[in-house]
C-alpha cells in the first residue's frame, strides 16, 4: 500500500512457482493467518488516513483500497454471526426450523461471495479440474468458519494496540527436479 501511494506500480508475475508458500501443518497455517490478519490491521491503522487524505487518488480508487485493507474485519464479523447463530439455536433447543429462512439467504450469500472471489482466479491460476475447484469451494465456508473464530481475539486484540512477537511458519523446503544430463553443470 505504501508503495501504491508513492506512486510506484507492480505487476503479477505467476512464474516462478514458489514452493513451500503453504505450512504442512493446520497449527502452523494459523499461525500464518493470525500474523496475515494481525499485519492487515497494523497496514490499516497505519495507512487509511494517507489513503484518503495525502494520495492523489481518485474516490473509486481510495475506496478499493480501504476495502482491500480493511477485508480482515471479516473475520471478528463472521465470528460474532457464528456465535450469534450458534446461540439462537441454543435458546430455540437446538430446532432450526424459525431459523431456516435466514439460514438459507445466509448460505445463499456465502456461496455467492465464495464463488466470486474464487472462480476467476482458479481458472486464471490454472490450479486443477472443475471437480477439485466444486472440492475446495465446498471446505471454503467451514474453513473460513475456523479462521474466524481463531483470528478475531487476534485482530481485535490488534486493534487495540496490542503489540505481538512475530512467529515464524515452518514450511519444508522442496527440492527442484534434477537438471537434464546434459546441461553445463561446472568443471
């Protein structure tokens, strides 16, 4: 964002590959989106005002990006609508029947964000078949159920002030496949 505002410019480059950018372990991913989200709300107290007050920006512009750096309120948002579904059905006894109409425009939602913000960018990215795309989509909501629930005391915590160690996120090291035989290897 930094670099945006002073004007600078990047491209998307999807060569090369970067092995190793996901952790093996869920443990250690979450530990990797906590530090995400944590570091989005540290750009975001750090950068909103510059956004809409020092960059020379058009209104649709400066609106994109504080969409962009303010996304991580997602998960403190998805985290109280879970808890608050969670305990309508718990004051209900457990009967979701009054609840199914909102449930229903609920899931509705999520399918519609879930797939337009993932469709485009998999068929870009090229990253398999439909069937693995139909896959994923359908771990998307749960997952993102999980992150939020972890993440919110985080970033909220974040929010406040409160300052973190920064954790590192073991990832293995995958070894390239072995050059052709005849390619100049050295003396």
């Amino acid at each position: 964002m930094r670099a945006q505002i002073a004007g600078w410019h990047g491209i998307f480059a999807m060569e090369p590959a970067i092995p190793g950018l996901v952790p093996e372990k869920v443990r250690h991913w979450q530990v990797q989106q906590k530090r995400w989200s944590n570091g989005f709300v540290q750009v975001t107290r750090k950068l909103m005002r510059q956004v809409w007050t020092t960059s020379n920006w058009s209104f649709g512009a400066k609106l994109s990006a504080s969409f962009l750096i303010l996304i991580q309120a997602f998960y403190p948002c998805a985290a109280v609508a879970t808890g608050s579904l969670a305990s309508c059905l718990l004051l209900q006894g457990g009967d979701p029947t009054d609840l199914l109409p909102l449930i229903e425009i609920i899931l509705a939602l999520i399918a519609l964000v879930a797939v337009g913000m993932t469709l485009m960018p998999y068929i870009v990215l090229q990253r398999g078949s439909m069937l693995n795309y139909v896959k994923t989509l359908g771990l998307l909501t749960p997952l993102m159920i999980y992150v939020s629930l972890s993440n919110a005391p985080s970033i909220l915590k974040t929010v406040f002030g409160h300052q973190d160690t920064w954790k590192r996120t073991p990832k293995r090291r995958v070894v390239p496949a072995a050059a052709p035989s005849d390619t100049f290897d050295g003396f």
